[in-house]
C-alpha cells in the first residue's frame, strides 16, 4: 500500500495550456509538510509555478506589497490569523485574483461566509488531488470575468465617448449654423476633459505662419492671452500638425524651443494637446488643451475622444457631408455596442445564449414564480421547467469525423433544439455538448414532457455531415419549479442529475427529477470522499476467485477481484464504487495496486504450494489504464518485484475497450505479447462486439458474460449463443472461460460445448487471500475441485 501512496499524485488532473508561464502562486499555510503536499498536487499535475509562502499576516501583507500573484492558496485556521483575514488583506492590496481555501475541515457556515465574501473555492486537506482541477477551473473563470469587464469597460468608454459626441451631434442637427457647433465643442470638451484651458483655432487666410482664435471656452485669461499662447504653440509645431500629426506634450519642461518654454512657464503651462482638423488631406485648424494647475498624463481614451470631436469639427465645417458622416459613424458605434454586448452573453458557435444570461433569465422567473406565490397564495402556482440536454456520444463524433464536424453538428442541433421552443421559452448552450431549456408559464409535467418527447423526435432523423449519415440523440433531465427552489442554480443542479439518470438508462431516455435523486448524488460524493480515504487508510481488499479447468477439474487460476470494506457501510459492491474511481481518475491507481497485490499473492502461493507451478493470476485492467503511457513499465517492475514470469499472468479488459483505444492497442497488446502476458477478452458478447479484432489482436481467452450463462437451464437461445461463442473461439485458437457458474446442470452444459474452463458460485465465491490458501490446500489434499 504504501507504494500506492506514492503513486497517488499521478493522478492525471488534465493538460494545462497557459498563455503566462508558470503560474505564481502565494501559498498561506503554517505547517511546511502541508506546503510540500499543496506543492506535490501541483507538481504532479504538470502544472508550472513558482510560489512564496507566508505564515503570518505581516509575511501575507509584505508579499502582497511587493509582488503579484495569480492565485492565493490559503489555510483557513492559522496560529494568529484566518482564511476571512487573508481574504481581507487580499482585497486591501488590490489584488483581484481566484482565493482559494486548503483546509482540514470546513464547516457548512464557515464555507457559505467564506464564499459569501468572495472566496473563489475550497479544498479538504485529504483531497488534495482535486487543488489541480480546482485551481485550473479558478484560473478559467477568471479570465473570463476578466474579459467580461474589459468588454463592459470598452463598453463604457464607448458610451462615455459616444455621450461627448452625440451631444455635438445634437447641436449639429438643432442649427445650420457654425459658429454655434463649433462653440458646442469647445465648451463641452471643456467640461468633459476638465481642462484649464480649450479652443478651436483657425488658419487666417492672409497669413501663412499665424493662426486666429475664433471659438475659446470659459478660462482665466484675457483672449488675446490665450490667442498669443495659442499662437506660439501652433506656429512651432505647425508642419507635424498640417499634416495631421497631434502633438500630445505631458511635461512642458521638454520643449526644446526657448522663448516657447518660457511663454509656457509664464502662463503655467503643465501640459497640451494640440489636435489638428483635417478633412480629405485638406487642414482646417485644430484644437487646443491647456493644462495648467498640474502635469497631466493624457490617456488613450482622452486623445481618442479628442480625436473624435475633431473629426466631427473637421465635418461640421464641411457642411455638406455633416449629416450623411455623423449618422453613419453613430451607427458603426452603436454596431460594436451591440456586438460587444451580445457576444458577451451568447455562445459564439450556436449563437444561443450563453449561462450567464440563462441564469439571469432563470433568476428572473423564479423572482415571478416566488411574487406570484406571495400574491396568491391560494392560486394555482406558476409554473416553469428546465431541461438539461447532453448529448449522446458526441464525443464519438469528434473523434472520428473531427472537431469541425463536430461543431457543425452542434449548430444543426442547435437549430433543431429551437424549432422544439415555444414562443419566449429560452434553449442555451452551457458548453460541449450540454444544452438547457427553460420552459416558461407551463401547466405542468406534461407539457415539460411533451417538449422531452418532441426533441426526441426532431433528433431521432438522421444528419448528414460531410457526406456520412449520423444518428444522434439526448439524454434529457427535466425538474419542475417547487416553493422550494431559492436560488437557479440549485434548478440547474437537480435538473443535471435527473438527466444523468437519464443516460445511465440508454441513449435518447428522459427523466424527471425527485428528491431521492438529490440523495443518491449526495451519497455519491460521499462515496468519492470515503473512496479516497479509503485508499489511504487501507480500507480496499482484493480477493480470489478459482478458474477451474472442466476438463480434468483442476484449478488453473484465480481472478483478482477488488472489495472496498467501508468502517461504516460495510462490505461496498464494486458495481457502486468502480464508476466513481473511473469518473475521479482513482480507478488507475487502484489498478495498479490489485496488480501488485495480485502478483505478490501469486508469488506467495508458489512458495505454499510448489506442486502448482502453472498457477496463473488474472487481473481486470480499465480502459483508462490500458491506454496509459506508463502502462508496460508499471507491469514490468510489479512483475520485478514480485518474481513472478510473465507467463503466470493474464489481463483481462473488455470489448469496449479494444474498441476505444484501437489505435494503441495493437502496440500495448504487443508488448505484452512479447513477455508472455496472456490477454483475456472480458464480458464477450455483451458489448459492440466485432469479429475481426478477434484475428487483429493477440488474445488467447474469450469469457463468456455470466448474463448468458445464468438462463441456460430455462433459455435454449442463450444455450445456442454460448455454443456458437465456443465454437468460435475453438476455430480461432482461443480458450473459453464461463463467468457466473452456479449449478451442477449450467456446468453439464457447458462441458457439452466443449467449453475450457469456468468460474462462479458453484466452485467458489470470491475469496480472500487466506481463504483462496485453504482453497487450494483443500484442492491438493483431494485431488480435484
């Protein structure tokens, strides 16, 4: 077990693709083999970092001071200080980055205030194996929000700019006359830009070299002041500002050219702009900003809007065009509003909305749902759905036909999801190939169902996407509003676990969500909680099950077989446990584990019982560990360490799984060919079986499914099927082995077909490694089973 341990942090959290790298992370924490383990989760992730510590809140504060981090891992109980407390240190540093909690234990109100303050997750100190995921999916959403506020903040620039320029713009269409539009400007540059000074000079006809001041906004000086001032400036900068060059000075102390200096120094100058009005290559004059009771560093969005009202001078004073520019650019503007704030809310590939503004308009119904009940409380309530759609191996799609087929599939049925919708219901795209659907003002179930029904319908009609045929269909979960529901993610929530319900009824199935559903889930978690603890604190077993040959009722070998005791649940079936340690990525460590205590319990036997030299082990590989990369060298150092030869141990794995990682397989299969590893083709006959990775692939035994050999008594159909699937192997080379062998009669048949060798109940449950001992003693005292 301890080598286990060590291989708990590979678990493989997925690749991390950053932009910056590495990531610099501030770990608080007062214990350092807490630091090493926070340390060793991310490592083993792959992610890149560098970190700082810090165990005190003056540390916490000095780092923040000086340096800039993407991330905060934090204890939550330090000596001096809490969780609360670094998150308020965060936010006095101005550091707005994902916080993330690393605690022992955390209670309910003790999470609900830390996420209620802002706090961006938490993780439990025994399930470190999460921080990779949590802290990438943190890493996600706040890049999102990131450019969520960078769009509102273009947004609102944009408007800022827009309210500068409409306002000439109005002036513009209120008077045909100059002079007024022209003063408009200035004044309103005056007070949005908060300038000492601001003018619109002109170029006198007469004289090449001066400039007259025609339109000044409220200022101290007199106007033949500002007209010298103005003048100076313009006259020295006058060949980069005909050609339509603005001159943007932040510290008047760096003109170069004296008696402007002075004349700047005189009259206070700190800073100007000087933004020429051209119009078609032709100079009309320009615009000057004055500076005076402090330097001024001129941002972009100021030029810009700058730039802007001088475009809109430079128009009015072409009369002729005013109207027909104006109008066309106040459109353009109004296209990128509209375009920044639609993209900021729908999904780009379907054009659907997106979950943000799902959630609002769940949020908002429920707000409805809540003021309608309130109001009339002896009413029939109003009502609403939500649908949660996932696609049926879509994932299959893109891996065959490739993602951009996979993309033009999403839109088709994206197109088809909305043909299904009344008018103002809502159909979103969460992401992947999940949708959702919110039914609004329905009369109840039924209607949600019919809905369910006619999506099953639209979908059941082929697609055809370059060029070949695809079937799809949905997994549908679908919750009803209750007075229960207070928030629209806890909606969203039941009406996901109803539509895993769902799939793991087939494809195309729907499901409406009940409160046992909710209580499943939740053991579910805690099953993937205790699972991990279970791990670490030894709580798994592996036992034995004899495969005897029918031949000559000897004991070939046995099969490994994984047991979780459970301190509270007691003995836990594998068919409840395994999907979880698949779903979690645990299930390659348990793997590995059953194979060396497999292996070791081989070696042990063969020292026992040395009258058993051929004694083989079985043991169940998953897919996710027949496709890793460190599959052959794990095999080749558990069979190192254990002594035993290749040839005293058989993989088993199942249809599917050849099928899944068909592209690898033949090289995996190779290798184990090359040191003797038999391979054993699990469950045959109950997946999508195909006959021509039978010649494909070297497997030398074929195990017939035990739901074909329970009915054998009763069903002549099954008899038939299990007499083909040995005839079969026989014609092929290959051994059968029988699962779920329970009675004298299923074994009278199966010694009819000529059938190698079989396993179940009526030789032997499954048994622990001190019983399988006296098993085999038992079996050499008499000779045979």
């Amino acid at each position: 077990m301890d080598e286990y341990k060590l291989n708990l942090d590979s678990v493989d959290d997925g690749a991390w693709e950053l932009e910056i790298s590495p990531l610099r992370l501030l770990i608080i924490e007062d214990v350092a083999e807490d630091v090493e383990l926070i340390v060793l989760a991310l490592e083993s992730a792959g992610i890149p970092f560098t970190y700082d510590t810090a165990a005190t809140a003056e540390r916490c504060q000095q780092l923040l001071k000086h340096y800039t981090y993407d991330s905060v891992l934090s204890d939550y109980r330090l000596p001096s200080f809490n969780g609360l407390q670094v998150f308020e240190l965060l936010k006095q540093a101005n550091q707005d980055i994902p916080f993330i909690l690393i605690t022992g234990s955390l209670g309910e109100e003790a999470a609900v205030e830390c996420i209620r303050q802002g706090m961006t997750d938490y993780v439990l100190k025994d399930r470190l194996f999460r921080l990779p995921t949590v802290l990438k999916r943190a890493l996600d959403e706040f890049k999102l929000r990131h450019q969520q506020r960078t769009a509102i903040a273009q947004i609102q620039q944009q408007a800022w700019r827009e309210t500068i320029v409409n306002r000439i713009v109005q002036a513009m269409r209120k008077t045909l006359v100059l002079d007024a539009v022209l003063q408009t400007t200035v004044d309103q540059l005056h007070e949005a830009l908060g300038v000492s000074r601001s003018s619109i000079f002109q170029p006198e006809v007469e004289q090449d070299t001066s400039s007259v001041i025609t339109y000044i906004s409220h200022a101290t000086l007199q106007r033949d002041m500002f007209l010298g001032i103005s003048c100076s400036f313009y006259d020295y900068y006058q060949d980069e500002i005909t050609q339509d060059r603005p001159i943007i000075i932040y510290d008047a102390n760096d003109i170069t050219v004296e008696h402007v200096q002075k004349l700047a120094q005189a009259y206070q100058i700190q800073s100007t702009i000087l933004m020429p009005l051209i119009y078609q290559q032709t100079y009309l004059g320009g615009i000057c900003l004055q500076q005076c009771d402090r330097q001024r560093s001129w941002t972009d969005d100021e030029v810009a809007l700058v730039k802007a009202i001088a475009d809109q001078c430079a128009i009015a004073i072409h009369q002729a065009q005013l109207y027909q520019q104006a109008q066309t650019e106040l459109v353009e503007r109004q296209k990128i509003e509209a375009q920044l704030r639609h993209d900021a809310f729908h999904d780009t590939l379907t054009g659907l909305p997106n979950r943000a503004l799902f959630m609002d308009r769940l949020g908002h119904i429920l707000q409805i749902a809540h003021r309608h009940l309130i109001r009339n409380p002896q009413a029939c309530p109003y009502q609403f759905a939500v649908l949660f759609l996932d696609l049926d191996r879509f994932k299959m799609v893109n891996d065959s036909l490739g993602h951009t087929i996979g993309d033009q599939l999403l839109q088709i049925v994206a197109n088809q999801l909305q043909a299904c919708l009344r008018m103002g219901d809502t159909v979103a795209r969460l992401g992947g190939d999940e949708f959702v659907m919110l039914l609004e003002g329905i009369q109840g179930m039924n209607d949600a169902i019919e809905v369910a029904h006619r999506i099953r319908r639209v979908l059941k009609s082929p697609v055809v996407l370059d060029g070949r045929e695809v079937f799809i269909s949905a997994s549908i979960g679908i919750t009803l509003n209750s007075s229960t529901y207070t928030d629209p993610a806890q909606l969203l929530r039941d009406a996901d676990t109803a539509m895993y319900r769902a799939k793991k009824r087939g494809r195309g199935e729907y499901e409406v969500f009940d409160i046992s559903m909710h209580t499943h889930a939740l053991r579910q978690l805690q099953l993937e909680s205790d699972l991990q603890r279970a791990i670490e604190r030894q709580e798994l077993r592996v036992h034995y099950q004899p495969i005897i040959s029918l031949s000559d009722q000897c004991i070939e070998g046995f099969e490994a077989l994984v047991r979780w005791q459970h301190p509270e649940h007691g003995m836990i079936s594998p068919d409840e446990f395994i999907p979880i340690a698949e779903d979690t990525g645990l299930i390659m460590l348990i793997d590995v584990w059953v194979l060396q205590e497999a292996c070791h319990q081989l070696y042990q036997w063969q020292q026992d019982f040395p009258a058993l030299p051929a004694l083989t082990m079985n043991v169940n590989l998953s897919g996710k560990q027949f496709s890793h990369a460190e599959l052959i060298t794990q095999i080749d150092r558990i069979l190192e360490t254990s002594h035993i030869s290749g040839s005293q141990l058989k993989l088993e794995i199942t249809e599917s799984v050849l099928i899944e990682n068909s592209d690898v397989a033949t090289t995996i299969l190779s290798e184990l060919q090359a040191r003797k590893i038999r391979v054993c083709l699990d469950d045959f006959g109950t997946g999508y079986s195909s006959l021509s990775y039978l010649h494909r692939f070297p497997i030398s035994t074929l195990k017939i499914d035990r739901s074909f050999i329970t009915p054998l008594e009763t069903d002549i159909d099954k008899f038939e099927i299990v007499k083909a699937i040995v005839n079969l192997a026989l014609n092929l080379g290959l051994n059968v082995v029988a699962e779920g062998v329970e009675t004298t009669r299923q074994l009278s048949y199966l010694r009819s077909v000529t059938c190698h060798a079989a396993q179940g109940y009526h030789f032997a449950r499954p048994l622990s490694g001190e019983a399988a001992s006296e098993f085999i003693q038992d079996y050499l005292f008499n000779g045979s089973i």
